[in-house]
C-alpha cells in the first residue's frame, strides 16, 4: 500500500510572508490544521495549528513556521508513513516527488487505512504488518530477535470445548503476549489462526524473559493451554541477512513444529 493511494492530493499553501493571523483565518475558513509553506514553487517549510497558537498574530509565517518538515514519497509505504508520524509525533507530513509538491499524508488517514489491517478478535495488526517490519530491518541490516508462537492442540481445543472457548484463548494469549512486550522495541502481531509473531530489538536477557513467559502454560475455565515457541536470533544467526523474510518466518515456524512434537512425543511416553 502506498502513499500516493491516501494522500490528500489538494493541499492548502501560503507564502512565509503572510502574517500568522492571515495563515490562523484560512485555517479556519478551510478547517484544516496545517498549511504548506511554499515561495516560489519551494517548499520551505509547514504551518499547524499548533504553531499558530504558539505565535503572536502579527508575527509573520517565515517566523512562526516549521522548518525543512518531515517528508514523504508517494512511493513509500503507508507502512513508512505511520513509522514516521510516530517516531517524530507529528499529525501530518507533505509529500514530495523530488522537489515538488504533491500532496500531504495525515495521522487520521493513516491510522483508518490501517485498520483494515486490523485483526478484530485481538486487537493486533496481521501478517502484512510484521512483513513490513521484517523486510525494513532487514534492508537495514538491522539484526532481531524472530519469535513464532502456536498454541498446541488448539483444534482438538476447538472440538471438546467449541469455538467460543477458542476465541478465548486467542485473546487470552495476544493480551499476555501485548502486556509483557515493549512498543518502543517489539512488534507483535496475530500471524494467522493460532500463530503470533513477535520480532523484538530487546536485549537478549530481555528476550530470555519473554520466551520464560510466552513458554507457561495458561489456564482457562480450568483447561489448560500450552504452546510452542520457536526462535531465531538475528545477533547469533550465521547469515542472517543472507535470508528473506519468508525464509525467517518458515525457518522459526518449522522450530515451533519441531518444539510441538517434542511435547507431544514426551507426553505420550509419560503416559505409557
């Protein structure tokens, strides 16, 4: 999903001449919070609202402005845009094709398209935003620690308990795998079904602590729920920015197969 596929094409403009009480009645008159400065077909810098407030009505734009804004491609991700808007905790950002103008992203249209990728029984973005993020350290060559969760048995969990239960404990494992993860440093989302996918720049004691608690078994209306961990770390992985992305991800998920039937295998032979 691009930029150029949300982004308000119509911008207003005005020129770092005008005073701050012209700039505050055009805001009005066109409700809108921010107006792009631009002289002579340069963009030279962004006025919000906020700046408005902060300056004396008869102080002049160029003043009050600020300058050289944050800016985007039409080609960027939406993906980029929302990584922005939060790392800079802006509302808005003018969208550039080199040195021309051609429209502006907001916060609100971001947030709105970004919810279509929102997965309702949690609460949590789905595969496609864990894609992004994978694929951008990676270009980065940023190293991570990958983490795959799957609960164990969660089909037979289904059968002998139906479907609501099931629901449960999906919500119930996204809400501990939400509560011990940092926003600064983790990202986490429902994969598909049953399976989670974190990928977290935490420090490895860190990550040590969140396998321990991830790995211990919840219980639900007295029923209890396990499940299978896979990991890679990006620190120690010979390689690793050798891989894909859905290389990583088929690497960690086979990890947690192979840790399920482990489980399996050892609790068939303690029941024997």
């Amino acid at each position: 999903m691009k930029v150029s596929e949300i982004m308000t094409a119509s911008v207003h403009t005005i020129t770092s001449g005008r005073s701050v009480a012209y700039a505050a009645e055009q805001m009005n008159e066109w409700k809108i919070g921010s107006l792009v400065v631009v002289d002579h077909d340069q963009v030279q810098g962004i006025l919000t609202s906020r700046d408005v407030r902060a300056s004396h009505p008869n102080r002049i734009v160029a003043d009050a402005m600020t300058r050289n804004p944050i800016t985007i491609s039409p080609d960027d991700d939406i993906w980029d845009a929302y990584r922005m808007l939060t790392e800079n905790r802006i509302e808005r950002i003018p969208v550039m094709e080199e040195t021309k103008l051609r429209g502006l992203v907001t916060r609100e249209k971001v947030m709105r398209k970004l919810s279509e990728f929102m997965d309702s029984h949690t609460g949590l973005y789905r595969a496609p935003y864990i894609q992004y993020i994978g694929e951008e350290f990676l270009k980065q060559e940023q190293p991570f620690h990958l983490i795959f969760v799957d609960i164990n048995d969660f089909g037979r969990i289904n059968k002998e308990y139906g479907h609501p239960f099931g629901d449960d404990v999906i919500r119930a494992l996204s809400q501990r795998l939400s509560v011990i993860t940092k926003e600064k440093d983790d990202f986490l989302c429902r994969y598909a079904g049953d399976e989670f996918v974190l990928i977290s720049l935490s420090d490895e004691e860190q990550v040590r602590e969140y396998l321990r608690e991830i790995a211990r078994p919840m219980v639900l209306e007295g029923v209890s729920v396990s499940v299978a961990v896979g990991h890679v770390d990006g620190y120690k992985e010979p390689d690793f920015f050798s891989y894909t992305l859905k290389e990583l991800l088929r690497k960690v998920s086979l990890i947690s197969s192979y840790n399920k039937q482990f489980k399996d295998e050892y609790s068939a032979s303690a029941n024997q």
